[in-house]
C-alpha cells in the first residue's frame, strides 16, 4: 500500500514544478522590458503652444478719414437789391426750383411810387423837347429866308438839344425805377435747390442781406475740414473713397477739387472740397460723408512684424513660419523700425504667411505646433 501512494505522488510534484517554472519563466520575461511597461503607464507630452500670427501688407501712404456734409458745387446766398419788408416767401428748404421762379418778395409800395413819378418827370420832359422842336425847326424855316440872324437860331438849337437830354434822363431815370420795382421780386438765376431760406414774411431786411441759400446745378462736393498737420500730404486731384452714413452700402469716389490756403482762424484747419464722380440720384445734399483716403500706389506696399518674431542667432535675422503645423526657419531682410515694438520686413515674407512671435528661441527644425492668435 506505501509503494502505491509513493508512485500516485511522484507525477503530482512533477506536474506541480513544472507549473512552478512556466511562472517564474513569465515573470522573468516581464521584468526584461520595462520600457515598454513605462511607456503604457505614461501620457505622451502635448504639442507646444506658440502665438501666431499672418502677414498683411500696410501702405506706405497712411489712410486718413474725415467726417464731412455733402455740399452742391456752386452754391449761391441771393438777397434783395432793395431794402423793405418781406411779403410773400414761396420756397421751403430742399425746394428744386428753375430758373426765373419766384422765390420772395419785399414790399414794392415805396418804389411804386417812384415809378409813378419818373414817369411825370418822362412826360414833361417829352413835352419839353417837343416844344423846343417845334421851335427850332419853325425859326430854321425863317432862316434859310434871312428873317433870323445866326445867333437866335443858334439859341433855339441849344434849347432844343438841353430837352433832348432833359429827355434821355428821365427815360433813364424810369428805367432804373422799374428795376427797383422788379428788384422787389427775388427770382432764381439758374436751376438748383434751395437750401436753407433765412427770412420770413413781416421781416425788414436789408439791401444784400442773404435770405435765400442755393445749389446751382447737379454737381455734388464733400466738404471737409483738414488739420494742419495733414494738408501737406493732400493736393488737388488727390483721389478719396467717400462713404455715406445714410447709405452704407454706397462707397463713391471723389477728387480733390481744392484746399484752401488759409486755415480757418477758430479751428486751425483748412477748408477742402472733394467732388463726387457720377454719385448717383440717392446722395442728397446736407448727408454726412467721411472720406478715406485711397491714394495707394502699385510696389509701395509694407510689411511689418513684431521684433519678438525675429530670430537670429549670426548675420542673418529669420523667422519661424508654420506651414502643415510644422515650425520652420524662414531668412528675411529687414528695414526701419516701426511704431512701438515693429520692423519693417523688406525681402523674405509674403501676405497671408503665418508667422511664430513669442518663444522663438525654444523651437527646433520642423517640430510641430499648436497655434494661437495674440491676446488668447
């Protein structure tokens, strides 16, 4: 019965150490990598995070905008040549007129009266002359038959001619009354608008005092006013984009018609007309305009960077450039410095290029990146 219970014993430790061996075997093969076991355990480190930004040229012509009022081309303050009190006023503010229309009127009764007694003095002077006519021509008759010396006829030529000119000026002397009577009526010279009336009916006002402002004609300016330390950089047929705030999406062009030369002695600054080319209907004078300026010529473009971005460790300053998230050096030409902390990049950037500014110095050759713009 032993040697049976000994030969069922030996296969059990066998099977057990062999069990024992297969453990130890994985064990040992576990601890001979444990570089592998680390690299499970670990999170991969995230990209670097670097501000950016792109390119975009700026002109070297600096943009200026200035707020204005849309204004006619000729413009024109009418007033009476009489003096008297207004009695009829037959045009509002804004009213198209053409020309010879009533526009007011003054009281003619004083000048009436003038008239009247230019035309007496007319009359008498008129029977005057014909009196002393009639004379002159009957004593002539007298003598050509050598009833008359030379000196009487003489006498009867002089009367005649003194009521001749007696005549002439007061004919002369209607005339100008009936001008004054007309003078009573202020009529428009030419087409145009109306645009402010600065009398009323009963006023007393006096010989050229302006009542009536027009605008002559169709054509449309853009008054604005320019300080003095930017007028030397506009001239006549300087070219301007001229926005409405009344029609936002209208944009006209404009050029410089003129710049005063003398600068307005409250403000300081120098009165300019812009006239507007083909505006259409919809710009209407007295709207607010600003005007832009857009003189940009072709190759005079610029383009600047922050000095953070530059990157130079010899001669030659470069830049970090993104492309596919991947950093890569760039060599580039620098010029002036800008405002603040800006360079002026002359060769080797090109708009709509994104560009690394901040932690240059902690970038490698083609590593990735995440980017992000300024102020985030």
């Amino acid at each position: 019965m032993k040697q049976g219970r000994k030969k069922d014993l030996i296969p059990a430790l066998g099977l057990c150490a062999i069990s024992i061996l297969v453990i130890f075997v994985l064990a040992v093969a576990g601890c001979n990598n444990p570089l592998e076991h680390e690299r499970k355990q670990t999170p991969p480190e995230p990209l670097p995070l670097v501000t950016s930004m792109t390119i975009s040229a700026r002109n070297t012509q600096p943009r200026h905008l200035f707020s204005g009022e849309v204004r006619g081309r000729y413009e024109a303050a009418l007033g009476f040549r009489v003096p008297g009190k207004v009695i009829a006023r037959h045009v509002e503010t804004g009213t198209r007129v053409k020309t010879g229309d009533l526009l007011m009127q003054v009281d003619p009764s004083n000048i009436k009266e003038s008239v009247m007694a230019a035309r007496a003095q007319v009359d008498a002077a008129e029977s005057q002359y014909n009196l002393a006519a009639d004379l002159l021509n009957r004593f002539k008759a007298l003598y050509e038959q050598d009833y008359m010396s030379k000196a009487e006829i003489d006498r009867y030529q002089n009367s005649a001619d003194s009521a001749r000119a007696l005549l002439k000026q007061a004919r002369a002397q209607l005339t100008q009354a009936n001008n004054q009577l007309d003078y009573c009526n202020l009529k428009a010279d030419d087409d145009g608008v109306v645009l402010d009336v600065r009398a009323e009916t009963g006023q007393v006002v006096a010989a050229g005092m302006p009542v009536v402002i027009m605008a002559r004609g169709d054509q449309r300016e853009v008054e604005i006013f320019m300080p003095e330390n930017q007028v030397a950089q506009v001239s006549p047929g300087a070219l301007f984009q001229v926005n409405f705030w009344a029609l936002p999406d209208l944009a006209v062009q404009g050029q410089v018609r003129y710049v005063s030369p003398v600068a307005d002695p409250i403000t300081r600054t120098y009165k300019t007309r812009i006239t507007l080319i083909d505006p259409p209907n919809t710009v209407r004078l007295g709207m607010t305009a600003s005007a832009v300026s857009a003189g940009h010529e072709a190759g005079t473009s610029r383009i600047f960077i922050p000095l953070s971005a530059v990157y130079q460790t010899g001669d030659t300053p470069m830049v970090w450039v993104v492309k596919d998230r991947r950093a890569g050096l760039q060599k580039i030409r620098l010029g002036k410095a800008g405002h603040g902390e800006e360079i002026q990049v002359l060769e080797g950037l090109s708009p709509g290029d994104e560009i690394i500014t901040t932690g240059v110095h902690k970038l490698l050759e083609g590593q990735q990146v995440r980017t992000q713009s300024p102020g985030k």
